[in-house]
C-alpha cells in the first residue's frame, strides 16, 4: 500500500496536479499542493476535501487494518467519497451507506484482459520476461532471486520490510524492463500497478502469524488479478510450480465472488485518545487503549472494538518515550512493528 500510494502520487504528478505524498515511513509534503497520496493510517479526519477516493475498500474487512477503512469510511470529511475496491464488500458498503442515510452509486467494473491457468506447472528456468513469482516469506523471495540469478535473469524483489527507497527502486527496474522477473511477497497484491504478464505462485500456503494454511480464494484472486495489465497484454497467465497448486488457483478463480458481511472494527483516533487522557489524566498511550477496549460500549451491529493486542503492544513500547508527543506515538503505536523499531 505505500507503494501504491507513492504510485498515486506519481501518476497525478504526470497529469499536472501538485501532489503530496505521506506514509508512517516517509513524506514529501508540498507547499502549493491540491492533492494527497497517502496509505490510509495518515488520514486527517479534520481536514475537509473535495473527493476522497479509498482504495481497496475489501481491506475493511482485515482483522489487523481493518478499523483504518472504517475510520475513512465512515468519518473521511470529504463532499464527494469514491471507494473502489473487490466486489466481496459491495453488501457491506450499501449496509454502511443505509446507516449512514447517504446515497451510494455502485459501478461495477469488468476484467478487459483475459485471465488463463497454465495446465502445467512451471519450471523456474522456462520463466519468461514479464514474469512475477509470488512467495510468503523473505528467506522464499531471496532464495529464489539467487536461484533465478544463477540460471541468467535479471530479477527485482519486492516484500514488506525493505526500505521505501529501495522498494521504489526494485518497481521502477521491474516497469522499465532492467529486471525481467519480479520476486514479490503478497505485498504486489494491494493495488500496485506493474507490467506483469504470467504471475507464477511459488507456493498457495502462507504463515498468517497464528497457522499455516492455504490461501483463500480472495487471496488468490486478489493476488492473481495483478497481471495482464490493460493496454499492455491481451491475456494474462497464471500459474504454479506444481499440480495441486493449479488446481486450487483454478478452483478459486471460478469460484463466485461471496458477499462478505462482518461488523467493521473501531479503533480510537488522536482526537478520543486526547479525551480519554484528559479524563484518566494520564499521558500513557497503552492505559489509554485498553481503557478504549474495555469501556466502550457499541451499540450499532455494524461496528465492533478492533483487535487492540499488537497496537497496545507497540504503545507500551513509545510509552518508553514520554518526550513525545500523544499523537505522535499513537501514530508509531498503528504501524507495522519493523517500522517501529527502524524508527523510534
């Protein structure tokens, strides 16, 4: 998602618009600005807009980021509201949008590229240029750059915890053609706009920090959906390494889309955090948020607490630094931990 945000600046940049680019990580903040590009989390509910336009709408149904869609959907102090995002969360937003008594458009877009499952697995030195192969875990995505290296490609590798400079710089040898294959996590999944032609999964199970399991088909759609780029191919290919994962992408790419209705997660944002504090007259950011956790009382079925257990842990962890500010280590508090420590 922030490379995508940092692709959304560029693209407006071409169009002639000032924009703005901000992450938990890194900004570029300009003076005459009419736009913004940002990931999610760096929403300022107080600053009114024109259009807001919140992209990967499927993600408020994520069990850890889930609460930022929810704070953008339902609190983003924007005149017009533009949501795009996998037809799973179509229900839910007309739900969101009859409690909210707002009108809602809905348009649905349909694939222009044809999207074919290779019948037999994939070799890694048959590769061809344009090709992504998607792995779950850094030690998988480096092992196999120094494998496809040795067999003659030249490849980028894009995963979660590299530096935003170097990210920046793996997807621009990918687009222009330096590299001819890109290596990537789930990470390309979001949205990420790049030239691939044949997306190759490396394996369909991943580690989701509490098991070991399969794919879900959204996974696999979400993630199969990044190649055949309109405009530039006329078919995509998907494919795998061995028989079994075939036939799980191609049973999940058949598979009907399922509506997806669950309560949307709330998380406190700085402007609630300040009035507990001022309440509990304390400056502690994780007493703040298990008092949030443990006293407030929902009353909508369309909205539920947020799993608080890995913020609330990384609060503890700015609490160490009490010179900050509230708002400062409530932002550190909702970012990625690898971020955290790189950072403070």
């Amino acid at each position: 998602l922030r490379l995508l945000a940092l692709e959304g600046q560029e693209e407006l940049l071409k169009r002639g618009c000032i924009a703005s680019f901000l992450t938990g990580e890194e900004r570029d903040l300009r003076s005459e600005a009419t736009h913004l590009a940002a990931t999610i989390e760096m929403l300022d509910t107080s600053l009114p807009v024109d259009v807001a336009v919140i992209d990967e709408a499927q993600m408020l149904f994520d069990k850890d980021r889930g609460w930022a869609w929810t704070t953008a959907i339902f609190g983003v102090p924007a005149k017009h509201v533009v949501l795009t995002g996998a037809p799973s969360c179509i229900k839910m937003l007309e739900n969101i949008a009859e409690h909210l008594e707002e009108p809602l458009e809905v348009i649905e877009c349909q694939r222009f590229t044809e999207m074919q499952v290779l019948s037999k697995p994939a070799k890694l030195n048959d590769i061809e240029a344009a090709s992504a192969v998607i792995a779950f875990s850094r030690r998988d995505v480096l092992g196999l750059k120094g494998q496809l290296e040795s067999l003659g490609k030249s490849v980028s590798v894009i995963y979660g915890n590299l530096s935003p400079e170097v990210r920046r710089e793996e997807a621009r040898r990918f687009r222009t053609g330096e590299a001819d294959v890109v290596v990537a996590t789930d990470a390309i999944g979001m949205g990420l706009n790049l030239p691939i032609k044949t997306l190759l999964f490396w394996t369909t199970e991943k580690w989701d920090g509490k098991e070991h399991r399969e794919l879900h088909s959204e996974e696999i759609r979400q993630i199969a959906g990044r190649a055949g780029r309109y405009g530039l191919y006329e078919k995509a290919f998907i494919g795998a390494f061995n028989q079994w994962s075939i036939k799980l992408v191609a049973e999940s790419l058949k598979r009907p889309i399922a509506n997806q209705i669950s309560p949307c997660q709330v998380m406190p944002g700085i402007a609630l955090v300040e009035q507990i504090a001022n309440v509990l007259e304390t400056n502690t950011l994780a007493k703040i948020l298990k008092f949030f956790r443990d006293k407030m009382l929902i009353k909508s079925p369309l909205l539920c607490s947020a799993r608080m257990e890995a913020v609330t842990s990384l609060a503890e962890k700015t609490d160490t630094y009490p010179h900050m500010l509230l708002s400062d280590r409530l932002i550190f508090a909702v970012c990625h931990e690898s971020i955290l420590v790189s950072t403070v």
